[in-house]
C-alpha cells in the first residue's frame, strides 16, 4: 500500500511534524510512505516530493499580493506533480496545507475528482472554509457560514491588497465538492465549524495531534545556561509571532510581571527580538528538537496567548515535558486544559494571566508535572493517534 501526503513543508514545524510522523506510522504498518511539499523540508524517513521552484512560490506570492489569488497560481508547478502522482499510484492521498503558496487547489482538486483514489483532508486551520483567511475569530467574522464577503482580514495571512474574497469562497467551494473526501479535524472545536461550512456533508472525523513521548520528556534544566537562575520561565513557542498569536499581550503581561519571572518567547525573528521590551527574551526559530524540549522542561508556565487555535500542538508539547499551560478561553485551547494541568482565563484579559501565572507558580510546578504527563501519555500520545489514521485508511479502502 502507498501513502502520499501533501503539505506545505516536510518535518519542519508542527504540521510538517505531524506528517513525518503518520508517514512513520504508515511504513510501521508495511506501507510505503511519501511526502510532497512547497516549501522547506528536514530530514524525512519518507520519500519527498518537491513541488515546484522557489520562483513558483515567488509567483504565486505576488499574485496572491495583487490579486487575492492564493491558492491559484502554480499551475505548471501541479501539473508536473500531478504527473508525479501517476507514476506513483497511491492507494490514499491525505491532504494537510495546500496553502502556502506553492499549490494550485483548482488543478489538484480537478485532477481528484477524476481519480479513483480517496483523500482524507486533516484540517489544521480554517483556510479550506474561507475565502481568504486561516483565521476569522480575531475578526468575530462569520461570513464563511454563507458567502464570504468584504473581508476584514485581507491584510492578514494571506495578504493581498485587493479583495476575491467571494470569488474565492465560490471557488474552493466548488473545487472542494468531490466524492470520496474525509476530513479529519484535530480538535472539536474545528469538527463544529466544519459542521457549519459548506464541508458539512463531507465524511468526518476528529483525530487529535500527537506528541513523541519518548523525545518530549522532563529533560534537564537550562536556567544557569541562559543566565536565568532562580527566575521563573514563561515559554511561548510558535513558528511565526504576531498579534493573532497574543504577541502584544505577551508585551502587556511582561509591563506587570514582577522581576522574579521572565517570559521567553521562541521563534520570533531578528527585526522582533530587537524590539521586544526589556522583559521579553527572544529567540529565534529552532528545528533542533532537543533544545526545544530543554526549554520546555525548564519553564515553569507554557504560556498559549493564541487568539485562534485549531488545536494547540505547544500546550501539549509541554504537558509531555511536565510544564502546566496557560491558555486562553477561546477555540479549541480549553479542550486540552484540566484542572491539574493548568488554568484558563478569559480571552485577553491580561490581570487574570498574571493572577493565572502567579496561581501556578505559587503552587509550584512540581504540583503539575505528573499529572500533565500522565495526560500526554494517555491522550496525546502519537504512536496512538497516529495509528487512527492507519486505521481510518483501511476503513476508507474497505468501502
């Protein structure tokens, strides 16, 4: 049997993990596995597939700038890795991003609905729902349960200086109507908007993310190393930072934080690390696994200030590595919280994160670390997850 997953990159960041590890699963269970990505890619067990060129995501950048037209640019880019897919044969195609400027979703899916192969779609944002954004809860938007019109979020992810968005929404929304077509959500917040879009039909699922718990475990403590000592960490993670993801709450918590706690913020860029406030430490972006568990078992409070996740992969990350978490209550960050693992507080409101923080710290982590473990253990363990997919694919080609 043959697997070929589709996503922006390849074991780079949390959903090219995520797919590097069901490709793991997959070839555990005696299929051969492949990758196809636009973007970046580490070091994989499966065969990858590059799509396209650096020029393609360049083009297809500046028509999405323009034109509102992510999404469909790099036609030429899909058509050779429809080719490509041919000569493979797989026996599922499971889709992850097919966003991010390197695949054109019109030429995929045509090419879908022709071939009689399954698609199972793990949906890790809202962009398949939309007519632009991956995101409408910061904008309390809920066009997307009708016609997505006038967006209030052009100048966010995706960005364009001009407006498709209804021309878009009625274009996924046709692409997106084929037979043999599974979704999976990875929370129940994401599965009750799927309910609500125009994939409501669609055949459903919800598998959770998994975590390796073998790699994120308690693992030292690098306080002296950073020149921390006693001060209490208060790690946020996150591939790219913005105010989607809380940064300016982030800024607000340090201007009334104490001196005895120090936030710490992980995969922010150089130009943001020059201008982050004296209470902030920043740090740039790491693909070293290793260091990132060391931070994670170091902190006292993983801290998620997201206004928006599907999911919330660096809460659970921090559960197997024995650190509570802070979250906010809004989308599917609540789900992950228990009373034993950590606290949540109203959305945006800076003084209950602060009395949050305080709470926990007071408390003491090791008041926390068991239990969050426990919890990673028996829920978010990925050699289990991940084998619902395999499980969900047998299930697919049986029908």
């Amino acid at each position: 049997m043959k697997l070929l997953q589709i996503n922006s990159v390849a074991n780079i960041g949390s959903t090219g993990r995520i797919a590097e590890q069901i490709g793991q699963a997959a070839m555990a269970a005696g299929w051969e596995s492949y990758i196809a990505y636009g973007r970046e890619a580490g070091q994989n067990q499966s065969h990858l597939i590059k799509i396209g060129s650096p020029f393609d995501v360049m083009w297809h950048g500046i028509a999405t700038r323009l034109f509102d037209r992510h999404g469909l640019a790099s036609k030429r880019a899909t058509r050779r890795f429809i080719s490509q897919i041919k000569e493979i044969q797989p026996d599922i195609i499971h889709l992850h991003n097919i966003h991010g400027y390197y695949l054109n979703y019109e030429v995929l899916f045509e090419y879908l609905s022709k071939a009689d192969i399954p698609v199972v779609w793990t949906l890790h944002d809202c962009w398949a729902m939309t007519g632009h954004c991956s995101h409408f809860v910061k904008a309390e938007c809920l066009r997307w349960k009708d016609q997505c019109k006038d967006c209030p979020l052009l100048l966010d992810y995706p960005k364009s200086y001009s407006n498709g968005v209804e021309r878009n929404y009625n274009r996924k929304r046709k692409s997106f109507d084929i037979d043999n077509l599974h979704i999976v959500s990875v929370s129940k917040w994401l599965n009750s908007i799927v309910d609500e879009s125009y994939l409501s039909k669609r055949d459903k699922h919800i598998i959770y993310n998994g975590v390796d718990i073998d790699i994120f475990r308690p693992n030292g403590n690098i306080k002296k190393d950073i020149g921390l000592g006693d001060k209490k960490i208060l790690l946020g993670v996150a591939t790219t930072w913005n105010d989607s993801k809380g940064l300016t709450d982030y800024y607000k918590l340090s201007e009334i934080l104490s001196e005895e706690y120090q936030i710490v913020l992980i995969g922010v860029t150089r130009n943001q690390i020059q201008k982050l406030p004296k209470g902030i430490i920043g740090i740039e972006r790491t693909n070293n696994i290793n260091e990132l568990v060391q931070y994670y078992s170091a902190a006292d409070v993983v801290m998620n200030l997201s206004y928006a996740e599907t999911f919330g992969l660096t809460t659970v990350e921090g559960f197997a590595c024995g650190t509570p978490s802070i979250v906010y209550d809004t989308t599917a960050s609540p789900e992950l919280i228990t009373e034993n693992t950590g606290i949540v507080v109203p959305l945006g409101d800076i003084l209950a994160v602060k009395d949050a923080v305080e709470e926990i710290c007071r408390n003491g982590k090791e008041h926390y670390s068991q239990f969050c473990r426990e919890r990673a253990l028996k829920h978010f363990n990925k050699e289990d997850k991940f084998k619902e997919y395999i499980e969900l694919y047998k299930k697919i080609l049986k029908q």
